[in-house]
C-alpha cells in the first residue's frame, strides 16, 4: 500500500472552538494518511475530537469551530483512476461554502454521518433525496438517476429497491435504513467514505451485517473508507489501519494487527482492556480507563494522557508534549517512553 501516495493527508490540523468561557482544542495538531483502498479506523473515547476532525476534512464545522491550522491534503487524479497525474488541493483552504468544496463533498468524498436522521429529511421520499444527490454530482438526467438509485438500494441488500424509492426513512427499520444511507452515500461513486459511528445505533446482528457490507462494497469500488468509532471490537471487524485520538491528538497508529497484538502507547493499552470479553462472566464488571477526561477548558500541560497513566514520568510527561513519532517500521506513537519520541517542535 506504502509504494502509492495517500489519497488523503491531514496535517497537524487544528480546529478549534472559540467561545467566551474559552477556548476548545476539539483538534489539536492530528496527523494521518489515507491510501486508495484502505479502511482506515479512528478510535477513541467520546469527546477526542474524532467527529470534529472528520467534520473539518468536509468543509461541515459547525461556527463557532474553524480550523486555525495544518493541512488537509486531497490528491485527486484527473482520470479518476488513481493512475495518472494528480493535482493536490489543500481543503482546508477551500471556502468550505464555494462551488469546489461542495463538488468533492457528497461526491469525491461521502459521508454517512453520526446523527441517523441528520441524512434523510423526514418530508421527502428516500427516492427523491437520493435522486436529487446523483442530479446534483453528476451529469445524469432524471430517469438515468432514478437507474442508479436503485441499483446503489439493490447493491447494499435493500429488498423490492423500486418500490422503497416512495418510501419515507421514518417507515423503514432502523437496519433498512442504515442500509438505505449507505446507498445515498455511495450514490456518486466517491473515492473516499468517511463513516462516522455508523453502527451504535443498531442491534449486535445488524450491525455485523453492516460492517460486513461496507467492507464488501469498499472492496467491489476499491474506495477508501475513514470508520469512526469509540469501539475497538468494531474496528478490528472492518480497519486495516488505525488512528487513536485522545483530547483532540493522535496517541498511535499503525496496522491493526500491531496496534491489537502490539500497542506501543499507554493509552492504547487502555482501550484495548476495556474491550468486553467474550468469556467474562456476566456479572464481572466491565473494566474502564481509571480517571477521567479532563474537560476540555482545563486540558493539561505537557502529554494530554499523564493524569491517566500507568507510566507517568514526573517532571517529563508532564512538562513537555511528545510528539508522533516512529517507533517502529510500522507503529507511531506520541510517547516519552520511547527513546526515539521527542518533544513537539511547535510548543
Ligand atoms: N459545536 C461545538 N461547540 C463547542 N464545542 C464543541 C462543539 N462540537 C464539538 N465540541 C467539542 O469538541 C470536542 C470534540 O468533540 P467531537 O464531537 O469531535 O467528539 P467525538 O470524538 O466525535 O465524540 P463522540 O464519540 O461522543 O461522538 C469535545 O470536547 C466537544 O465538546
Ligand atoms: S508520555 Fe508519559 S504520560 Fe504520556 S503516555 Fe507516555 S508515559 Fe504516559
Ligand atoms: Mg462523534
């Protein structure tokens, strides 16, 4: 995968919230790549930032947020191939209104967000929503449109797609209509596919079969997809790259083999035995990271993940921010542990 470019590189992209009581560094200098064709997962507890930074990627923050620094780099190819010569655009430059960014958005780069209803309005068909997206990404006419809709319904297993066009995403179960925002997003054929949580709401079986299909479909249309999630059991059944987030940084990444079988940061080490064992006993108490998240107002100095940790070094983590850096061929961490790990440059 490593002899391609990415096809998406964050970095040290910082988006922020500037409210009167303070600011919040809901991102705070993340970086990461994504190649064509690979599931990369992004994991962390609720509140580091996961759906700030996928937000930020798309142009979508809501105010008062705006991204204060870093780059997101896309590189497009103008075949569409991957082959080719490619151009590179920094969205992070974009006016995240103009005509540019809302070409890649919803085409290029699709997303099913976290929010069930923020995709389908409750007043218009799911026929119609779908249709209208392929209308507006791609120089189809209406009946070709209608064409594609139920093909990309039948494609992710929605039974009877034509006579689903009429219906409204309040009269499906919350499995069809899961399936039936897959589809919309994967309307216009985009490269990359940001999932953000897309599995919490539905049930254990459910939620399989849809892992199952976005990993098969990602496979058929060799897209690359960003999975969200606070679950680690979730992204060990679809990612074969991973980015762990705390407090709007990134503690680790690597392939999911190593980060399963080998973390390298502390933090990681956390999340991986809070995963609910199959074998516990019903009774046994789920195990959590010991302390809290800090709020994001009284973040602290030196490694956002010292209050919590096992391997605190006095005087050192709490002093100096390490940086992410190569631990092994494979692995990155931002850890003092490592000999290799510095001091962030910028702070
Ligand atoms: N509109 C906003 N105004 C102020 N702060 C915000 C806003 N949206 C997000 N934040 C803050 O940014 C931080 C990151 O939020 P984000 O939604 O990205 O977390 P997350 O990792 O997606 O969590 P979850 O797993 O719960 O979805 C949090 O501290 C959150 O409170
Ligand atoms: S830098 Fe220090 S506090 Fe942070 S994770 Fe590593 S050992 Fe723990
Ligand atoms: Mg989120």
């Amino acid at each position: 995968m490593n002899n391609q470019q990415p096809y998406l590189s964050v970095r040290n992209l910082q988006t922020h919230f500037i409210l009167d009581e303070g600011v919040v560094k809901a991102v705070d200098g993340i970086s990461f790549d994504v190649y064509p064709g690979q599931v990369v997962g992004i994991v962390g507890e609720s509140g580091c930032g996961k759906s700030v930074a996928i937000k930020s990627v798309l142009g979508i923050i809501e105010k008062p947020g705006r991204i204060v620094g870093g780059e997101i780099l896309l590189r497009r190819h103008a075949n569409g191939n991957g082959h080719g010569g490619a151009e590179v655009i920094d969205l992070a430059k974009l006016d995240a209104h103009g005509q540019e960014m809302r070409s890649i958005r919803g085409a290029e780069i699709a997303m099913i967000p976290q929010e069930p209803m923020a995709s389908f309005s409750p007043v218009h068909t799911i026929g119609n929503q779908i249709v209208e997206t392929i209308l507006l990404h791609q120089p189809v006419g209406k009946q070709e449109a209608e064409r594609i809709a139920v093909e990309r319904l039948r494609e992710v297993g929605v039974p009877s797609p034509e006579q689903r066009l009429t219906a409204y995403s309040w009269e499906l179960s919350g499995g069809l209509r899961q399936r039936a925002m897959i589809a919309m997003a994967l309307s216009c054929n985009p490269r990359l596919l940001i999932a953000d949580e897309p599995t919490t709401a539905i049930d254990v079986t459910t939620q399989a079969q849809v892992l199952n299909l976005l990993r098969s479909l990602q496979q058929q249309h060799n897209m690359s997809i960003i999975f969200i999630t606070h679950d680690l059991g979730v992204i060990a059944q679809i990612a074969d790259y991973v980015v762990v987030m705390y407090l709007g940084r990134v503690m680790e990444t690597g392939p999911i083999d190593d980060i399963f079988h080998a973390p390298k940061h502390p933090y990681t080490r956390a999340l991986l035995k809070s995963i609910p064992s199959i074998q516990a006993k019903s009774r046994t108490p789920l195990p959590t990271i010991e302390g809290s998240i800090p709020h994001p107002f009284n973040r602290p100095q030196g490694c956002p993940f010292y209050p919590r940790c096992p391997d605190f070094m006095p005087g050192t983590c709490d002093q100096r921010t390490p940086g992410l850096q190569p631990v092994n061929e494979r692995q990155s961490a931002s850890c003092f542990l490592y000999p290799q790990v510095t001091e962030e440059a910028s702070r």
